[in-house]
C-alpha cells in the first residue's frame, strides 16, 4: 500500500515512511492511494474476536506488505495488554438505542492511548528496520502529550518534545505529561493556544532543511498510522452492535477531526455506517461547515472541554480531499487561501458528499453542564465533558432511522477533568490509582514564547543537532 499527499505534489511512499513522516513535503497529509476495502464476510468474522486480532486484521490492510502479519499481531497484542479492560474499548449502553464505546481504559485515561501505543510499536519496528533516531514533536490540546509520553518515554530511538498551551489544560492533563521522569521527554509550556501549537509544529515540518537535521516525526493525528489505528473500534464496536448486517450510527466529539476521519475511513473500507455526527463545543468551525458549506476560522474560547478548544482542524483537509474527488491541487489552493484569509467556501457538491456521512452540531457550555448532570441521573454513568458534548448532540440530532443503533465515542474518563465533573453534576469522581500518584510527583517544564525561532532552537539543542 502506498500513501499520496493530499496538496498533489510529493512523491507516492510506503506505509513505513508515513509512519515516520507526518506532513508530506508539500504540506499535505498523507492518505492511502487506495481504500483498502473488506468484504461483508471479513467484516461479520471480526464478531468476538480479540481486540488485538481484528487491529492486526485491519493494519496489515494499511501496511500492505511492509510489516509481517505476525509482527502486526505481536505488536497490537503489546500495545493493549496495559489497558484495563480485556474488551479493550468496551460497549456499554446508555438507552434502548443509544451506546457509549468507552476508549479511555489505557494509561492516561483518554482515547489517545489506542492509537499512540500502537504507534510506538510501529516507531521501533519502522526505526529498527532503518537504524535511525527520529525526534517527535507533539502539539497537545491536552491529551496527546499524555499519552505520547506514555507511549514513547524511554524508548532508545525516540525523542519527544510536547507543545502544550500554557494554562488552557485540565491539572491531570498537565501531570499525566510534566511528571515523567524520562530524559528523552521535554514538555514545553507555550504562551499561546493549542492553534499556535499546531501551526509551530506545521512551520517546523516546512522550515527549510529542518526537518532533515533533526529527524522530525509527528504523533498528531496528521500521522496516518493514528487515524489507521482508530479505524478498528468502528470496526469492533459496530459488529458488536449488528453490523454488517445492521448499519450503525456515531456521535463523535471533534476537536482536530482525526477521529472522525477514522470513521469515514471505516466506511469507506466497506463498514455500513449510516451517519456521523460531529458535535463540537462552542469552537465550532467544523460543525458550522458541514451545516453552513463556509470553513471560517475564529478565535479560540476556553471551555470545558479543553481537548477541542481548536479553530483549525488538521483533518479537515483530507476530507476536503475526499470531497473535491480527491484533487490535490485544489486542495492546495483551497488550504493556501484558508492560510492567508481564514476561510474556505466548500463547493456545492463537495459540501453534498460530505454531508451524506456527516451531520455537524455545536454544543453550548450550559448544554454539556446539563448533559453531565442528566446522564448522570439518567443511567448512573458519570461522562467526561467531552463524551457530554457528543451525548448532547447524539440526543438532539440522533440517527436517520430510529432502529439503527447511535454509538456515542466516550473520548476520555471523568477523573481526568474531576473540576468540570464536579462543577456540573456536583459528584466527586472517584480517582484512579494512577492519577492519585501523579499528584506527589515533582514536575519539569520547560516556558517558552509562542515563536517559531525560539522553539526551533529548542528543537535543534535536544536533538542535538
Ligand atoms: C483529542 C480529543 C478529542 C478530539 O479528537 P480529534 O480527533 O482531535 O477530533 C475529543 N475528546 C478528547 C478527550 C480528546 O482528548
């Protein structure tokens, strides 16, 4: 299998190479030159199989044949065997049609585990095969450092540099990242928002001759192996619920549109999934353009949920890609004009196809309160702000037929925002072993300005370059 760029004009590579890659040259994301599609019956076999098994089924789709079976096997077996469920992403049902697919039973308590401990297994097979050192550097809205450092603290062949907001992320959020001991982990406190994180990150991929010196790779979910990785749960959680037989539905709360894009991408694998709501919080930009057809940028508001305080989606653009049919030069045109003015106009019949799979709700702060506060009474189930956000908008928009069941992506576990929680349902969470420990261990961050130069000098003296 080999991955194109979404701008049009970088060379065609192996899935081992986007693995290590992040953004393509031209500053497009890398997609698969062609969906892997799954038969009916491949998909009905996946019914009560392992976790681990049926994401080995589904990357050696993605990887072609860069990587054994077995070693695929071995590493998805490695990279579950720490979460606290068996089930790995258990199902556990709200109402008579409505589900929450619970993806925050891994170290640091949110779904960005999932895909990042099978990403660090994929980086020393990729690394090993290479005989080479790769420094990531990771922009966090909060639980992306956590579960990089999680994943990729220690590792000989990695170093990792976070760029989180300074001040806009929940304590736990903070801990899970500031209190590892490893030295190849820098976590770097940036006096701006999580969109000035991400567009440093994105300027570091583009600076001349830089990413070359220093080996740089991404975990954000611009790294397709993370989308690849949340494909599977689509997969499990839908068989479990009927599929392929039965289509199923999904509420999905969205900050950069990665884990969106990765059930677009099961779709488009063969999966029958009827809808996708995208809820967003009050940083809505995705949801208005899936309603509205115009793509524009605005300031970022500090909410609730933290981990999708973002304006500028990275994801958007491979949808956009997907919905323009796939041209890579408009694509170009449209992201270098959404650059300079902070707007697209998504055309009529690319805004067509993308509202076939998608539906877009914005959800208010006083709407989440409430939604953990009724949840809360209604099924005894205490959610996260950010799984409250995509529960409000499953309720209000639901799917198109009322018999087709709604799986609502709890993204991360209540005692990793206890101050919200606490705040609207008026309930302690009950806290983790692994999140009271955090609480005595000293920190180490580093403070910088929100400036291209300084953190690329930054980058350049841990590389040692
Ligand atoms: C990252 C994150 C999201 C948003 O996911 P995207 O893939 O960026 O859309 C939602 N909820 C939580 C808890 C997150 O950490």
């Amino acid at each position: 299998m080999r991955y194109i760029s979404t701008r049009g004009e970088a060379p065609a590579i192996g899935f081992l190479d986007a693995v290590l890659a992040g953004l393509a040259p031209d500053g497009g994301l890398y997609v698969p030159e062609v969906w892997p599609l799954l038969t009916q019956d491949e998909i009905a076999d996946f019914a009560g199989r392992p976790y681990p098994e049926v994401c080995a089924a589904i990357l050696a789709r993605f990887a072609g044949d860069a990587i054994p079976h077995v070693d695929l096997l071995e590493m998805a077996n490695e990279a579950y065997a720490g979460f606290t469920r068996s089930a790995v992403t258990p199902l556990r049902q709200l109402s008579p049609s409505t589900w929450l697919l619970e993806l925050f039973h891994g170290p640091t308590l949110a779904f960005k585990d999932v895909a990042m401990q099978l990403l660090a297994r994929l980086y020393e097979h990729a690394l090993t095969a290479k005989g080479q050192t790769l420094t990531v550097v990771c922009a966090t809205s909060g639980d992306t450092g956590g579960a990089a450092v999680e994943a990729l603290g220690g590792l000989k062949s990695v170093r990792l540099v976070v760029l989180f907001p300074d001040g806009k992320i929940s304590e736990v959020q903070r801990r899970f990242m500031t209190t590892s001991a490893r030295d190849n982990v820098r976590c770097v406190a940036v006096d701006g928002t999580f969109d000035d994180c991400q567009a440093i990150l994105k300027s570091l991929f583009q600076a001349q001759g830089f990413p070359q010196a220093v080996n740089l790779a991404a975990v954000n979910s611009i790294n397709w192996a993370r989308i690849a990785a949340q494909t599977v749960y689509y997969f499990t959680a839908a068989v479990a619920l009927g599929a392929p037989q039965r289509p199923v539905s999904f509420a999905v709360p969205t900050g950069n549109f990665g884990d969106a894009f990765a059930g677009f991408a099961a779709q488009r694998m063969g999966l029958p999934i009827e809808r996708i709501i995208v809820a967003t919080n009050s940083n809505d930009i995705v949801a208005r353009a899936i309603e509205t057809g115009r793509y524009a940028r605005g300031p970022v508001a500090q909410t609730q949920s933290p981990a999708m305080d973002i304006q500028v989606s990275s994801n958007f653009e491979r949808l956009y890609f997907e919905a323009v049919e796939r041209e890579g030069l408009e694509t170009s045109r449209a992201m270098r004009a959404f650059a300079e003015s902070g707007v697209i106009e998504i055309p009529p019949k690319a805004l067509g196809s993308i509202r076939e799979l998608f539906v877009g709700v914005g959800v208010s702060e006083a709407e989440t309160a409430k939604t953990m506060v009724s949840t809360f009474h209604e099924s005894g189930e205490l959610i996260d702000p950010h799984t409250a956000v995509a529960v409000a908008a499953a309720s209000r928009i639901g799917s198109k037929r009322r018999q087709t069941p709604l799986v609502v992506l709890s993204t991360a576990h209540p005692a990793k925002f206890p101050e919200a929680v606490r705040a609207a349902a008026g309930v302690d969470v009950t806290l983790p072993n692994s999140v009271r420990g955090l609480v005595k261990k000293p920190e180490r961050i580093d403070r910088l300005p929100a400036d291209l130069a300084t953190i690329k000098a930054y980058v350049r003296d841990f590389a040692g370059a």
